[in-house]
C-alpha cells in the first residue's frame, strides 16, 4: 500500500502537471484538438472489457502496474491544474523566458512553486485514491502477496464473520474496527498539515496580475 500510493502520486502527479501545463500554454499548435481529445475521455471511456484487454496484452496482469498506471491521469484533475496555471501572470512567465530561461526550467522553477496549493490538493486527491484502491486489484491482481491494505482488510472480515459464533463474542467487531482505524490514519496525520493548501486548491486561488 505504502508502494503504491508513494509511486503512484508521484507518478500522477508527474503526468498531470506536465499534460496540463501543456494545455494552459494559449500560443501552442492544435491546442484545442489535444483539449477536446483528452475531455471526450472524461465523457466517454472505452469501458470494462476493452480496458481489461490492453492491460492484459501489455502483459501487466499480476504487477503493480497494473494498479499503478490506468488511474495515473485524472481528466478532472489535470483541468483543475490547468486552470490553476492560466492563473499565473503571463508577464512572469516572459521575463524568465527573457533571461534565458529554458521551458522546463520555467516550469520547474517559476510555475510548480508558485502552484503548492494545487499541488497538495491533486497531490491528496491521488494518495486518497491509491491508497483505497481495490477495484483495480480485484480485476487485475490475483497474487496474494500483492494484495494491499485494503483488499486484506476485506480478507479479514470476511474470515472473522465465517468463523460465526466460534468468535468470542465482541472480539470480531474489535478487529474489523481496528483494522478500519488503522486504514484511516493516514489521512488523519497527513490532513492537517495539507489543509490550508487543499483548501485553496480545490476553490483554485487567484493570482492576480
């Protein structure tokens, strides 16, 4: 869990930014083909079956690859931070092209920071999201020992409520209640900290110029 929700993030955020920050860029060649090519998908996926198919001919079944990488770019997510780069004067983004500065240390040094607050809001909406993943194991994942928290706390319940009245009366809602506090203290640590930044990013901050 821990594994794939650090990897993950890390990779959704990687590839959200850098396919938003390309659609916020006004002056860029087909523009609106790539934005209209990449909101169908948020209309119309390709379903199910199809999915399932590609994962498995790209021969990710069983890897946590398979976890990690289809729900690695968020539509919603990648217009959030594109709105949120539009925000960002332009005149600021010029004067470091005028010293000298290259496109990806614009983007490094000027747009990432001056983006935190939409960073820490994406950055919790994908740890949120893999570290509940279970849809994504369930279909592609049939190796015990790649399970995550998740599907063995789904394990467990189910053994405790077979085991019926063998179970010492109590005890078998003391386990499941532990296993599900323990599921969300994550988030009980890592919310406080990230708070004023989500806050700000989910209503996407203004910078004026």
């Amino acid at each position: 869990s821990i594994i794939t929700t650090v990897s993950g993030t890390l990779i959704g955020l990687t590839l959200t930014t850098l396919g938003a920050y390309v659609l916020s860029k006004r002056d860029l060649v087909g523009r609106e083909f790539l934005a209209m090519f990449v909101f169908f998908t948020l209309i119309f996926q390709g379903g199910l079956i199809p999915t399932f198919i590609v994962v498995k001919s790209l021969h990710l079944t069983n890897t946590l690859f398979a976890v990690l990488l289809p729900p690695a770019i968020q539509v919603v997510f990648m217009v959030l931070m594109r709105n949120f780069f539009e925000q960002i004067p332009k005149s600021l983004l010029e004067a470091a092209e005028i010293d000298g500065a290259s496109p990806m240390k614009v983007f490094l040094f000027i747009v990432l920071p001056l983006s935190k607050a939409g960073l820490a809001a994406i950055g919790l909406f994908y740890i949120v999201q893999y570290w509940n993943s279970f849809f994504e194991y369930i279909m592609y994942i049939s190796d015990p020992n790649l399970f995550n928290f998740q599907l063995k706390l789904r394990e467990l319940i189910l053994s405790q409520q077979a085991l019926g009245d063998v179970i010492i009366a109590g005890y078998d809602n003391m386990v499941q209640n532990a296993a599900v506090i323990v599921a969300m203290l994550p988030f009980l640590f890592i919310y406080p900290f990230a708070q004023r930044y989500f806050i700000t990013g989910v209503t996407l901050g203004a910078i004026k110029e």
